[in-house]
C-alpha cells in the first residue's frame, strides 16, 4: 500500500510520525494513517488547533488512553508536547505533581559544599541570579558574580580561590561561553578528592554558583569528579 503523505499541507515529518504511531502501538493506532485520509478536514482542523492537548481525537477519541493521548500530541504537534506531557502526569499521579516545584536555595546551601557545583541550566527569559543574590543576602554572605567568555578564566579562577579561602559564593554566569575554564576548574575539584592531590584549604561556607546555557558535551560532563 502507498504510504506516501495524502496531502500537500501534511509535513514529511508529521506523515513519518504517523506511520510510526501506526506501525509500534497498533492497539491503539494501526488505522491512523487510514483515518486521516478518509476525514482530511476534521484531522487538518485537529492538526491546526491552538490547543490540540485540550481537543477531542477524531474518529477515535474514546479508545484512548491518557499514553495514547499524549503519544499522538507528541506525533502530530511537537510544539505542544510539553504540555500534554503535564495533563498526562496531572491526571496519572495527581494535580500536585504537574504543579511547578518552588526551589528553596537555602535548603540547596545547606546541601552542598565548596566542592560541589551548584548548576542552574538556563532557559529562555530565565535567570536565576536575582535568587542566587537574594539568598546570599538572606543569609549574609558576600558573592562575586563574573559573566564567562573569552580572556575571563584568569579572574574567574581568583574568584573562587578567594571564595574558597573566605568562605563567600562565587557566582560562573553563562559558562557556555567559558568552557575551557571548567576544565580548570574540574583539574582542581579533582585534585581537592584524589589521595595525594594537591589541596587547598576550603572554607565550609564557600559555595560555586554555576548559570550556563544547555550545551553538548553536557556542561555537567567538566564538573564531574571521583568519589573519594
């Protein structure tokens, strides 16, 4: 049987995905790419809604499950993946768990040390550095913010020394531009965990506050370090 897409509004991708939908859950869609083709204006209609997560499927809307609901947002509107994704964990594990987690920095503080890390992958419109320094006042702490790129990995290496020395924050913003520095930073995290390393004196109090765009190789891949 042709598979090729049925009409010219359909996006190749799109078509792949309902192939795919059909040929690994057939339960539940091995007549998709069929039903589509039959009922051209209420899927394109479906297809093209605002809120395709809060609308009814055609054809087959009551043999579904919520997986199935969520696949085939996923399959027909990338777009709105996300917020199916949210119904779908609302309506299986409970409303309280799609609900958006306040993050308490003081309790992160009291979680970590100097050694560790303390990553904030940054979206957009996101910033977190108005909550980092909040917290710092909240608790009196003095922090050294620098923003990476090129030529700022001698400055931001003091930052943390002396963070470390005195017991303040030091504050890496986008180290997506700062890379190589990461991998200095992580010789010298190493170096504090290896037997024999050569170390240096950490007050308790240091924290390393790191903002950073995501990045492949993961930006957690330089801040790895042995266990002790």
């Amino acid at each position: 049987m042709d598979r090729s897409k049925p009409f010219l509004w359909i996006k190749e991708k799109l078509w792949a995905n309902v192939l795919a939908l059909s040929e690994n859950v057939p339960r539940s869609f091995k007549q998709l790419p069929d039903l589509i083709m039959r009922n051209e204006q209420a899927w394109r209609q479906f297809i093209d809604s605002d809120a395709i997560e809060n609308l009814p499927v055609p054809d087959i809307n009551e043999k579904l499950d919520s997986f199935d609901r969520l696949l085939i947002v996923r399959a027909l509107r990338e777009d709105r993946t996300m917020l199916a994704a949210n119904q779908y964990v609302s309506r299986t594990l409970g409303k309280e768990f799609a609900e958006p987690q306040h993050l308490d920095l003081h309790d992160v503080v009291e979680e970590t040390t100097g050694l560790t890390p303390i990553v904030f992958l940054l979206s957009q419109g996101s910033d977190p550095t108005t909550l980092i320094e909040a917290a710092a006042k909240s608790l009196k702490k003095k922090i050294f913010p620098i923003s990476m790129g090129q030529g700022q990995e001698e400055a931001a290496m003091n930052i943390v020394n002396n963070a470390w020395t005195n017991g303040d924050w030091a504050l890496l913003q986008n180290c997506h531009l700062g890379l190589p520095f990461l991998l200095q930073l992580e010789e010298k995290l190493r170096q504090q965990l290896l037997p024999g390393g050569k170390k240096v004196e950490i007050h308790e109090e240091a924290r390393l506050w790191v903002t950073t765009e995501p990045h492949k190789p993961s930006l957690l891949d330089y801040c790895r370090c042995p266990s002790s």
